[in-house]
C-alpha cells in the first residue's frame, strides 16, 4: 500500500468531487492510500480547510481521515528542518521522513529543495504526476 504525505494545499485540491484530483481522496477515503500524519499536521489541515470552507467541513474531513484504519499516525521526534525558505513545511517533511513515505505530494516548490538532499532521501512529486500515477494503477 502507497504511504504518503500530502501536502494541505493538494488535499484541498483533492476534496471536490468534481476535482481532476478527486481520485486521491477516494483512494484514501477506500483505504487503498495510508495518508501519514501527525497532530501538526493535522491541525493545519483543518486550520485551512476552515478558511477555505467551513469550520464543519474541516472538521469532518480530518475526523474522517483520523477514523480510517489506513492512516498513519507518526510522532516525530526529530525535527530535520529541511525547508529553510518555509519552516512550517517541515512539519510534512519529518512525518515523511519517520514513517518512510513512498511520497511527498505537493505543489509547493519550497520542497524542491528535497530534490537536492542526499540524507534523508524523499521522493516530492506534484499532484498531477500522482494522479496520472493512479490512473495507470
């Protein structure tokens, strides 16, 4: 089963059933996907999501991906601090890192510094690659 991290601003991406991404939430939602979190994570998940909806919406979103058997819950206790140009975005970093995630899925080019770093070795890859991968699974 692929575990990965996903970055806040592709799961907002991904929640619109009429989305081209949709696909990555109902492979989560069907347990086929292990989304790798941790408490920060998802504490920004529904921070923004309330932004960008409601505070409702946000809620049972993360209340849905805390339910699944599939989710991987990761304490860190190592704080890499990988990302320099966006601190918070080590949050998503250290949680692919400790659980050893398959991918980091992102947009945000803060994380292409990733690409460049021998030590820990992190696969980033955009959403319109992942999804193109799901399509050919």
């Amino acid at each position: 089963m692929r575990r990965i991290v996903l970055d806040t601003n592709c799961l907002l991406q991904a929640l619109p059933s009429r989305s081209p991404y949709h696909k990555i939430w109902t492979e989560v939602m069907a347990g086929r996907i292990s989304l790798c979190v941790n408490s920060d994570i998802l504490n920004e998940y529904e921070e923004i999501l309330a932004e960008k909806t409601t505070a409702e919406i946000a809620r049972n979103v993360v209340k849905a991906i805390i339910r699944l058997h599939t989710t991987i819950f990761q304490q860190v206790y190592f704080h890499f601090g990988l990302v320099e140009a966006d601190p918070d975005d080590n949050k998503f970093v250290d949680c692919a890192v400790a659980v050893d995630a398959e991918y980091i899925v992102t947009n945000d080019a803060h994380f292409n510094i990733l690409k460049q770093i021998e030590w820990p070795r992190l696969t980033v890859i955009d959403i319109n690659e992942f999804t193109r991968q799901l399509a050919d699974t």
